[in-house]
C-alpha cells in the first residue's frame, strides 16, 4: 500500500552522515552520526534538525527544531503540532531486506502522552530492464 501511494524511501549511509530521500515530497533529509550537537533552537526547518547514534544495532534517531506550519498525517494532512514536538526514529534490520521502524512523536503542547508507530521497510530492489 504504501508503494502505492508513493511513498518510496531512499536510504543510503556515508560515513557521519544517513541520507532519507523522500519519493512523495521530493526532499531529502540529512542525518547526521559524527556526534555534532543540535542546531540552535531558534533555528527552524520543514524538516527538523536530525542526529542520530547507535544502541547496539538499532540506529537511534532524534530530529528537534521543526516548524509549527506542518502537520503530522499523510501528505502534511492531519494534527498540528508544535515547535517544542521531538520525533524519535529506530531503525533495526531483521533481515537481508526488511528493517524493522519505529516511531515517537513527542508534543507536551499538542498532545497529552506521545504517540507511537511501528512498521517494517522492506526493501524492493527495481527488476533489470
């Protein structure tokens, strides 16, 4: 279903740095592993500021600064939040193509207790031509 609607994600891993790449919204977000610190909180962006470390073999992922003119939901349709909201993402693989996510959303302004998510990604691998 999602593959459906668009929502093709694009991982790739550098040394220091996670790109996500966003089919649908044709934007990519840098995630950064070298342990720089948070932008200033004065900064604000679509995206958010995301720094990332490791528990084991999750890739923990922290992403502050947002704006409050986007919504959480498909396509930016669904609850305002706030600036103060903080999304925590996991990544685990389970298998050769499938990681495991999970995600909080985190918004004492918006929301009374964080909401959280799970699904797998599986990768899907174009055919030849």
């Amino acid at each position: 279903p999602a593959a459906e609607a668009g929502l093709h994600e694009l991982l790739v891993q550098a040394p220091g740095v996670v790109a996500v790449s966003y089919e649908m919204i044709h934007d990519t977000r840098l995630i950064y592993t070298d342990g720089r610190p948070h932008i200033n909180q004065a900064i604000r962006q679509y995206l958010g500021d995301s720094r990332a470390h490791w528990e084991g073999d999750e890739l923990v992922v922290e992403t502050t600064n947002l704006t409050d003119r986007t919504a959480i939901g498909l396509n930016g349709n669904g609850n305002r939040h706030s600036e103060q909201m903080k999304i925590t993402e996991r990544y685990k693989r389970v298998a050769d193509d499938t990681l495991q996510y999970q995600l909080t959303v985190d918004d004492p302004v918006t929301w009374e207790k964080p909401s959280k998510k799970a699904t797998s990604l599986i990768a899907r691998l174009a055919s030849p031509r």
